[in-house]
C-alpha cells in the first residue's frame, strides 16, 4: 500500500540513533511507487507552504546555539512518500513500512533526496508472531505485557484513554536517516513527527529506542549523543518512558512541529 508520506535517506542505522549516513538513495518500493519522487497515489508535503517574503532569521542549532546550514533546497517543497510490501495473502501482527521524503519542483538533483525512515506497525498481542523481527523486541517487551499481550497498563495511562475510533497498533520508528546534504538542522525529529502524524488513523501511540550502544565513540560520546537525540525529539513532543521514547499519534505537537517550522522560518 503506498501512498504520500516520507522522508529521504542513506545507509540503513537503526532509529534509536537518530544519525544519518549516505546510503544515496530512497527504498526502491517507495522509489518506484512514487515514480522517481512523486507519491503515485498523491503527496502530503513535509512542511506546510508558505508564501510570505522577506528574510529568515539565523538559524541556530537549539543546544548548541552555533549557526545552522541554510537547507539546500527549499523545505516546504519536500514531499512525503510511504508505502509497504508484505504477503498478499495474510495479514500479520507487524507490517513493515519505509516512508522517504524528496523535494519537489526545480533544485540541484544532487540534493533532491532528503532522508527515509523505516517504521512498523504493530497489533495488540505482538507476542505470538512467529519469527518476531529482531529490531522490534525491546520496543515489544516494554510496551506490551507477555501474559496478555496487551499495551503496558502504564503506558496505556501515559497515552490516555483510545477513543471509540482508534486502534492499538504501536508504530515503531527503527532507522530514520538523512541524505548528507540535509544533514546538521535538527531535521531528524521534524521528519519523524511529520511520519507519526500521518499515521494517527492507524496508531494510537509511536515509540522508538535511543540507547548509547548504538552509538560510536567512547562511552561519555555515546552518551552526550544519545542525549541529544532523544532532546530533540522531546523538544516535538516525545515522552520517556522505560527506555523508550513515545508519543500519542493525536498529539496536537506533531501538527504543531510542521507550522511552527514555517512561523520561525527555519527547519529547527
């Protein structure tokens, strides 16, 4: 099933690192369904479209406050594509989607491809799927109870009470990473709330893991790293919650990244 939604990429890194490397181009499921960029089925855009002058603000990065690269194209021009491949016959507990971002309209190819995230879908009573992905176990074992297979009731409190016309499907963000030219802006959480938001008629609630060991360098590096990716992400909304990062797919701050991007004139 494919349809607009995306982010653009590089080399396969798990999610928890929120940390880019080039892998030079989008999944080919969401390449060929979006016909060398364009959603075949239509496309929702990243970031709302603002057609206000005048100049934009420095940018600064929020941690550090040194200045940011200008994007090398114009990001309210970038499209979002998501789509998923899985038996025909069958309907698993987990589905497996990539969602890549490219911008549109006239830019430098070499700069078109904007980063991908790989994510999962996954229903109530996870634990009877046989083979379990590797990738999902941690996610699974913590947000889930093993007697019932139920959400954690803890983590059901967190989110707050589904409402009549919600699912308990968790949507696990595993690997989001950025095509090198995009790299350096906080791009990272924007991108991935701009996903989750797009599946808030299928999930009820996204998690990932962001742990040092999946971090290079020595142990204060991996550490100083891991905290800052989780800070970006909880600068959009995400909660900690036993080694995961959550947040309720109807949470108004996955609407609220996109436009305020647009409000500061810059994609922090």
């Amino acid at each position: 099933m494919c349809g607009g939604l995306g982010i653009a990429g590089t080399t396969p890194v798990r999610a928890d690192r929120l940390a880019t490397f080039d892998r030079g181009q989008s999944h080919p499921a969401c390449r060929a369904a979006a016909g060398g960029g364009r959603p075949a089925l239509g496309g929702w855009p990243l970031l709302p479209i603002d057609h206000r002058a005048g100049a934009r603000p420095p940018r600064v990065h929020g941690s550090s406050r040194q200045p940011m690269p200008d994007p090398p194209a114009d990001p309210s021009a970038v499209a979002l594509t998501v789509c998923q491949r899985g038996p025909a016959w069958d309907a698993p507990r987990t589905q497996r989607w990539h969602a890549n971002a490219d911008a549109e309209g006239e830019c430098d190819e070499r700069v078109r491809h904007v980063g991908d995230i790989t994510a999962w879908l996954a229903w109530p009573d996870p634990v009877r799927v046989d083979p379990l992905p590797v990738e999902l176990g941690f996610v699974l074992q913590t947000a889930f109870e093993a007697s019932t297979g139920r959400l954690n009731p803890e983590l059901d409190e967190l989110i707050g009470s589904p409402t009549a016309d919600r699912t308990s499907a968790v949507l696990i963000i595993t690997e989001c990473e950025l095509a090198p030219p995009w790299r350096g802006m906080d791009l990272a959480g924007l991108m991935m709330s701009a996903t989750v938001e797009r599946f808030r008629s299928w999930a009820r609630l996204a998690a990932c893991r962001i742990s040092p060991a999946q971090f290079g360098g020595g142990r204060a590096e991996a550490e100083t790293a891991a905290a800052r990716a989780g800070a970006i992400l909880e600068r959009y909304g995400w909660q900690r919650w036993r080694g995961l990062h959550v947040i309720d797919t109807q949470s108004d701050a996955l609407v609220d990244a996109t436009l305020g991007v647009m409000m500061r004139g810059d994609p922090r």
